[in-house]
C-alpha cells in the first residue's frame, strides 16, 4: 500500500506543481500557507502535525518561505519554540494561486467524478488518521 501511496502522492505533486510553477510556488509550500490560513497561527510542532511533515523537510521548506516573506514567525517563551503565521505577503500570494489550485481540483474532480473524489478524500483521511494516531502499533 506504501509504494501505492507514495506513486500517487508523487503524481499529484507533479500535476500541482506544474499549474503552481509560473507563480514560484511549490506544492508544499502551497499546503503550508493554506494550514497557516486556516490556523491563524501554529507552532512549528503543532504545523508539523497538522500535515503529517517530518520535522527536517518543514524547517527547510518554513527557510525558504521565511526567506521569501511569505510566513512571519515568532519564538515562543521556550527559545526553541517557534510560531508562524502568514505574512501579508504571503496572503497575497496564497490568494493569487489558489485560482490555480482550485482549476486543478475541479479538473482532476471532474475527471474522477464526485462519488470517487468524495470516496478518496474519505480513504485518504481515514489512513492518515490512523497512521498518525496508531503508528507503530498497527
């Protein structure tokens, strides 16, 4: 099922990435603004979670972001604690590609037909789910 998964996962990144690449954007950089605009404002920890991300790939890919000014970060009252929210600039660009997103989604949903899409979107949530909670007890 890993190799299933990961096959599909990689698929879906290129077709992303393709729409988002005039823009300057990556899939997951993309992901990342939309968890901070949905949360308002989450610890490194806490975004890490809420996306399933190792703790490695997310510093790099919140170094590139903080780089380009698109998340704003502050440290917590533990020095190695960090917060992060949109930056105004990153609401400009969130805003900007989720056109591009969204004409995507609709194609890819359109092509799969709503009963499959809905089915998937309900697998995939259930797996993650209880990956993320089981773990190594599975």
């Amino acid at each position: 099922m890993c190799g299933t998964f990961r096959r599909t996962s990689r698929a879906l990144t290129q077709l992303y990435e393709t729409a988002l690449r005039s823009h300057g954007l990556r899939a997951t950089q993309l992901t990342i603004l939309q968890a901070l605009s949905r949360a308002g404002e989450a610890s490194q920890g806490q975004l890490g979670e809420m996306l399933a991300m190792d703790s490695t790939s997310l510093t790099r890919t919140l170094a590139i972001m903080v780089r380009q000014g698109w998340i704003a970060e502050r440290r917590g009252s533990d020095r190695r604690e960090r917060w992060l929210r949109l930056s105004a600039d990153g609401e400009i660009q969130l805003r900007r590609v989720l056109p591009v997103w969204e004409k995507v989604q609709s194609r890819l949903r359109r092509q799969l037909g709503d009963q499959a899409w809905n089915s998937l979107l309900q697998l995939t949530q259930e797996v993650t789910g209880l990956v993320s909670t089981k773990g190594d007890s599975l």
